[in-house]
C-alpha cells in the first residue's frame, strides 16, 4: 500500500485534540546570515518531546482493539520510544520498547514514565530492531516501527500540513533524515500542496545510509554509527521510505559534529528553545552553508526533537562558547608565596572577565622552583573582549599563554 495525501489528511483528523499544532518561529539571527526568511517548526515542543507521538498514535488507531489488546511493541533510540509509550498509554494499551543498552538515560526515564516497559539491549537502534522482534514473535505483539510503516509515515506528514497552512508558499524545507519516516511524510503532504518547493534532507556524516542507498537503488546499511544525534543514528534506510525519498527529495546533505552542536547553541542562544542534534539538523544544514538559497524565500526546518541529555546539552554549550571565544584558557605564574594569587584575580576582574575555574600547577609544568604555574578558565563576552582581558594582564606584568582547544583521536 502506497502512502497518499488522503492517509496524512485522515491522520491529521485523528490527531485533532492529541498533539500540540507546534508553533512555526522566525530565526531571527539566521534570517540575518542568508539574507532569506527562515523559521523553525518547534516540534521540540510536542507532546513526549518529539514528532514521533504523531506517527505513533496515528498507527495505534488503525490497529484493531484485539491487536492493541495483545500489547504492542517497538524499538527506538529514544524518540520513537517515548511517543509509541505515551500513543500507548492513551489507548491504554501496553507497550514494550527496546532501546539501545547507551540510549540517554533522560529517554529511557521518560519512557518508563509513560508507563512502558524498556528492555535496553544492543549498541544501536539497529541491534535493538533485532532483539525487538525476538521479544514480538515470543509474546506475540504487535509491532510499531519507527519509520518502515504506512500509517507511521502519514502521521509524521502532518507535520507538511501545518507548514504549508501557516506559511503558505514555502521555497525550501530542510528536514532530517534517520530511518526516513519524517522526510517522506513532510515530503508527501508538501509536494501536494506546494509542488515547486525544493525539499533536502540532511543525515550525520557519521551515519549516513541514504546517500549509498540511493546511489545502490536499495536500502544499503553502513557499518557503524557515530554521532551525537542519536534521534537520526539510523544505519539503514527502510524499504518503504527510500523509494518516496528517491522520488520526492530534492538533495540530501550531511552534517559534521561540530555543525551539530553549534545548531544546539544556536537554538539555546538566538531561539532560546532545547533541541537535540538530531532535532537540529537542518539548522546545522543551514548554519554550515550546507543548503543553498536564495534572497527572501522561505526556508523551514523543522526542529524534530528536544529530548537530549542534559550532561550533553552542557558539554555543547560549553565547547561552542569555546569556540565562539566565550571562553578563555590561560596559563601564567606568579611567585610561590602566600597572597600571590589574589592580585591575579582582582586584576582578572577589573579587566571584565568572569572567573570560571582556576588550577594550580606545579609539578606537571616544571615551572621554576620559586613560582606556581596558574591557570585559568575564564568567561568574556566575545574575542574580542577576550583579546582585551589578554593585553590587560600583559601590560601589568602576567606572562600569558593563551590555550587553544586541543586536538584528539576520534
């Protein structure tokens, strides 16, 4: 069975009066960048968090109360798993979700919450797809798949619905892409209704399937998948989407790590809204120069999900401030005796910089005997002020060494 216009139109019927119709914000500040009218459809504050509930009880309701009644089951890498438990809990039937064994444990709590059993089995979504259905063939449920389902795929394409009712004439739509279910429901529903429109979907380089698999013309799986955004960390296409994606999608694009995370600083910072890489792939798309566009068309991307650990939302933020110069890493000395360190300090302060950490260092240095290696991680608000806090400290006598951000094995 193919999916139409009229399944996501029957689906969004069905939704009316169970998800949140998410507000479509301007970006200012990437508007600004383009020189084009972007905005963000905020589905990072839908109910469980993500898109998936959409999807999700769309499919329960096309299912036989006998089919419910057996219980249901699916694996996901969180998001998926939290809207099939909450779909789940509104038809009040039990639901048993895989997750990967390093699924966030912030998915895993909200999951359980929605009152659904979590096996958490596996490295990846993929190794729970397959525990998943050992579990269904044993006690005999009935399977929810993320992205690889009809009735899954038209629920998400309610999401193109929206977007072509609130802006009416949309130029680009900037999607992300994991198994495909997302992409090829907005796909659907936008072609209908706004035919010229050009649609991308973008993937993690580090887990990016669907470019191989339409060059193969079938669903190819890769080796491995790294990437903070676990939501899009989906190592083979479904059989069902690739096809809708090869025939609807206008390109497909990919993201690096740092381009996710500095579209998670982007969305704190400028949107101020919570999003997690996956979530945020197509601003990342957008921010790194990954999409063309011209002046003053619409651009949307839809900000898929919200649901990242909060230990990994710091770490972002912190390693963008970083980079974007907000942070500072100084190394100086100052004489080993007592009272020393509080004259660096003042002098920090009255240079405007907002002291963060400060460390001791001796030994591992090898400073001279009779001084104390200092250093200091410090906040400023831009590099330019950075720049300026370095030449304070210079011209009242502090020998600094500016660290840079270090360079690891990936």
């Amino acid at each position: 069975m193919a999916v139409t216009f009229a399944d996501i139109h029957a689906a969004r019927v069905r939704l009316t009066d169970v998800i949140i119709p998410t507000p479509i914000l301007p970006d200012e500040a990437l508007s600004r960048q383009l020189g084009a009218r972007v905005f963000v459809k905020a589905e990072c504050t839908q109910r469980s968090g993500s898109f998936k509930v959409r999807g999700a009880y769309n499919k329960l309701s096309t299912l036989s109360a006998e089919e419910r009644g057996r219980g249901v089951i699916a694996h996901s890498a969180g998001n998926h798993a939290q809207g099939v438990a909450l779909a789940a809990q509104l038809f009040g039937a039990q639901a048993t979700i895989v997750m990967p064994e390093r699924a966030p444990l912030t998915k895993v709590m909200a999951t359980r919450r929605y009152g659904a059993e979590v096996v958490l089995h596996g490295a990846t979504f993929d190794d729970a797809g397959v525990h998943a259905l050992e579990i269904q063939r044993e006690r005999g449920l009935t399977y929810v798949h993320a992205f690889n389902d009809e009735a899954v795929i038209a629920g998400q394409g309610t999401i193109g619905i929206e977007i072509v009712d609130a802006l009416r004439q949309p130029d680009v739509v900037v999607v992300p892409i994991g198994g495909g279910g997302l992409i090829s429901g907005i796909a659907l529903a936008v072609r209908e209704l706004m035919p010229r429109a050009r649609i991308i979907g973008v993937q993690a380089a580090g887990c990016s399937a669907v470019r191989p698999s339409l060059e193969a013309g079938q669903p190819v799986a890769i080796a491995a998948a790294r990437t903070i955004a676990d939501g899009i960390a989906v190592k083979r296409p479904g059989d069902i989407t690739l096809p809708i994606i090869q025939r609807l999608v206008d390109d497909v694009v990919e993201v690096s790590e740092d381009e996710f995370a500095r579209a998670i600083a982007h969305c704190v910072q400028d949107m101020r809204l919570v999003v997690e890489g996956a979530g945020a792939a197509g601003v990342a798309a957008l921010l790194a120069g990954k999409v063309k566009v011209q002046p003053n068309q619409i651009v949307v991307a839809p900000l898929a999900g919200g649901n990242i650990d909060g230990n990994l939302l710091s770490r972002v933020l912190e390693q963008v401030m970083v980079k974007q110069g907000r942070y500072l890493l100084l190394k100086t000395t100052v004489n080993d005796a007592p009272g020393n360190l509080g004259p660096l300090i003042e002098t920090v302060a009255a240079a405007g910089a907002n002291v963060i950490e400060v460390f001791h260092r001796r030994a591992f240095w090898l400073a001279p005997l009779s001084k104390v290696g200092i250093e200091l991680l410090l906040e400023v608000r831009d590099e330019a002020h950075g720049q300026q806090v370095i030449q304070f400290l210079a011209e009242r006598g502090y020998a600094i060494d500016r660290e840079g951000p270090g360079q690891w094995p990936v």
